[in-house]
C-alpha cells in the first residue's frame, strides 16, 4: 500500500479497529449525533462495475465511503480486497492509471475487489484513466467507486464511458443533506422536540380526519424553524446539540468550500460575492441574467450564468425555472429563480459576505425573526426539498405558484405561505387547480377557496416517506 494513502486503509491492520482508527469514523464517533444515510443500504455490496457518488462538499460522502467498508467487511468481504484513495494525491490520469494498474497486480483476481477513489476530479483528466482501466481489463471483477463534488463533471464523464458501468440498474447515488425528516428522526436521539412516538403519529395521520395533537404539532414547528438555521449538516445540527448555537468555524468551513471551489476553477473572488450578494438580496425572486448583469459590475450575463451553473453543480444553489404547463417541462425564456439549497449555505454564504463577532447570534437568528426573511427561506427549504424527489418548477401565469412538481404525467402546484395571515388574493393562481395545495403556518388543517390547506412542517416531514404519493 502507498504509505500516501495508509491513514485512510487501516482496516488493513485492525478491521475490528477500523471505526475507532479511521479519521473519519474516529471524528464522527465523538459527535453526539451520528447519522447514518438511508443511501448505505442502497449501495451495491460485491457488485461489479464503476459507480459514482455525487454531492457537495461537507456532507459526509467521505464518511458514507468509510460506513461502507464496514458493512463490505461485515457482508464477508476481505478487508485486504477493499482499498481507499483520495484524489487529493493524484496528480493527472497517467498516475491513476499506474496506481490502479499496482494495486490491481497485488489482489486476487478470482475474487471480488473494491476500489474507492474519493474526490475524483481532482485527478487531472480522471475520466481519460477510467476508460483506459476499463478497456485494458484491469478493472475486471472489481466495483471502481468515484465520489465527486462537481455534478456537471461527473455527468458528462460519464458520458464517456458507455457500456464500462456493469449490470446494475443503479450506478449513479447522490448524497444530499438531511431532509428534515432525517433531521428530525436524528435529534430524537437526545429527546429535543418530539418523541419518536409522536413523530410516527404525525407521519400516519391524515391531517383532515385525524385529530392532530397540539403538543406534536408545537414541537413539529420548532423542529422546522430549528431546520431553518442549521438545515441538513450534520456538523451544524451537532453544534447546537453541543454549544446551543452554531459555531463560527462551522460557518467558515462551508463558505469557504464555496470559495474555494470557485477560485480553484479559476473564477473571480469579486465576482462571486457579487453574485452571491445578489441570490440573498433578489432570494425567491423571479430573475434573469439579464436583470441581474445590471446590477453587479459584470459586463456580459453569461459570465452570471456561467457563475450560477458552477454553484449549481456544486450543490450550493439551485436554479428553478418556470413550467410549461402543457409539455411539463421548463420555460427556457421564461425568468428564473435562485436560491440555496439548503438553509445552512444561506447562513455560511451570508457570514462570509458581512463578517461578524457571532454569525449564529447576530446574523441568523435575526434574519429569521424578520417575517419576510423567514418565509423567503421556508419557501427555499421546501422547494429545494421538493426537488429532491421530483422535477420542480414554478408557475408564471396571472398569478404566481410557488412550485409545481410533476409526478405521474401531471403537474402538483403548491403555494407556499410561511405568514400568519393567508390572503385570499394571494391564492387566486393556485386555486384555479383542483390539485392545488397550499403548505403554510397554520396548525389547523382546513381550506381556503376550496384548496387545501395544511402545515408546512407537516408536508415536508411526510415529503420523504410519502414521495410517490401526494397530500
């Protein structure tokens, strides 16, 4: 073994020590919260082929890795047969191809191997590499395992290797952060809000027969606006476990990921605080490239699009576009919206933008007190939670929807209304669809105009178990 890479295959010496040594497992073995994704149980043990895993920085594709080994281990697999890379070590596709075709030589060839090279595109031309291992046969018999941060990179290398994936009908997983349901289910662990049974409750109630008790529903809502500041990272939800607020390295670890990808792709600093200043400023609301070029100090709105496709495909924002509602697929020349996508980027993205002693204390906390701030972010959060399962777009006609997802060959339009009053003529455009649903702060589920009205909090923590149904 490489002694480069030995910190991350002490399995080799001690599998039975493995989650004690490993860096990883060793830091997440402190935290009082540990998450395990629900995505190990789908990742293929023994199968072979060239799989990948895709998501941002800072949410644990690392550790998921790591989990997988053990369970590989624990499924019967030779720790001597399973080894970890980093691409951080790799310089260019002539050395990946000499590493693996090593590593390859030392294992058995009759026998199932692993390989994981995390962080692939920092290899200079990874995927010119993987085409080669496959067509020389050197990866016969093998699962080859490549994590990436940058989705744009991975999709279109994969283009490039046709035919080289295996049998498996899934080869492709993507980590996101934790829904709000993995968020909530987590926390339990140290009796917060709500009991594990009152969230099987309010997971298998229907809202407009069942009664819904005020206790579970209070807590439901302080989980939900506790969602709103950490979101899904697990190192900010185990700050507030810890610390009662989040600390300022959380923030500046993921803000700085973002800036870091973005220089390492030789953008402008400038630039991207421009445009990030923009998202938070215009957030949730319709825009275009156009609009927006005449705001900042950038000349050309492809220079902006270029800018928002990078943070997009690296799962720091999402960019929602209208629907054409006759085709169910997006408008092209219709204006945009841009948001994070996940609450916790919005609060790092904002601290790294207006510096302060305490970004938890006088910078999050505030923004959410503010009425509109709050239901901007709400609105964000379940649209961004929304996509996850289905396409998701927003509805531009006389009126205004805020998503609209299609499952089933329709749309579902849904009107978020994070306020403590609903106005009617805020509604028209949703009410004029018979499966129009509006999600808002009400804890008493009834209608409005003949359209449904429910908790927000209550739609998202039944979004993941009821993904391939509606409410």
């Amino acid at each position: 073994m490489d002694i480069r890479f030995a910190s991350h295959n002490l399995h080799h010496e001690s599998p039975e020590a493995f989650s004690r040594l490993d860096p990883h497992l060793r830091l997440l073995g402190t935290r009082p919260l540990v998450h395990q994704s629900a995505l190990l149980d789908r990742l293929p043990l023994e199968k072979t082929g060239i799989f990948t895993l895709s998501g941002g920085r800072q949410i644990g594709k690392t550790t998921l890795m790591k989990q997988w080994m053990v369970r590989l281990m624990e499924h019967g697999v030779s720790p001597g047969r399973i080894v970890f890379l980093t691409g951080e070590l790799i310089d260019d596709h002539h050395s990946l191809i000499r590493l693996i075709s090593e590593i390859s030589s030392a294992l058995p060839e009759d026998a199932y191997r692993c390989l994981i090279l995390d962080e692939v595109t920092y290899v200079r031309d990874w995927d010119k590499g993987v085409k080669y291992l496959a067509d020389a046969g050197i990866l016969e018999n093998t699962g080859f395992f490549l994590t990436g941060s940058d989705l744009a990179v991975i999709r279109e290398a994969r283009m490039r290797f046709p035919g080289r994936r295996g049998s498996e009908d899934t080869v492709d997983f993507h980590l996101f952060p934790l829904s709000f349901l993995e968020a909530v289910r987590l926390k339990q662990r140290l009796k917060q809000h709500l009991t594990r049974d009152e969230v099987d409750l309010l997971l298998g109630i229907d809202p407009f027969r069942d009664p819904v008790f005020p206790a579970s529903l209070d807590g439901l809502f302080a989980e939900f606006e506790a969602y709103l500041l950490h979101g899904g990272f697990l190192t900010a939800i185990n700050d507030l476990a810890q610390h009662g607020q989040i600390q300022q390295a959380t923030y500046a670890t993921y803000s700085d990921w973002i800036r870091g990808d973005c220089l390492k792709r030789d953008r402008r600093e400038h630039f991207l605080r421009e445009i990030l200043a923009a998202i938070i400023k215009r957030h949730g609301s319709q825009v275009t490239w156009n609009s927006l070029t005449q705001e900042l100090s950038i000349d050309h709105p492809k220079t902006v699009a270029d800018y928002l496709n990078l943070l997009a495909s690296m799962d720091a924002v999402f960019i929602q576009y209208a629907l054409l509602e006759d085709k169910l697929v997006a408008a092209p020349k219709k204006a945009r919206k841009v948001m994070f996508r996940d609450p916790f980027i919005f609060h790092a993205v904002r601290a790294w933008l207006s510096p302060g002693r305490n970004p938890y204390t006088d910078q999050a906390v505030p923004w959410l007190a503010d009425p509109k701030n709050a239901g901007a972010l709400a609105e964000s959060c379940a649209t961004t939670l929304y996509q996850r399962h289905f396409p998701t777009y927003y509805i531009k006609a006389q009126g205004e929807v805020d998503i609209a997802y299609v499952h089933e060959n329709r749309f579902w339009p849904v009107e978020i209304k994070w306020t403590s009053q609903v106005r009617p003529a805020d509604l028209k455009q949703v009410c004029k669809y018979p499966n129009g649903v509006i999600l808002g702060k009400t804890r008493q589920p009834g209608l409005v105009q003949n359209t449904p009205i429910l908790p927000l909090p209550l739609a998202l923590l039944r979004l993941e178990s009821l993904q391939s149904q509606n409410f």
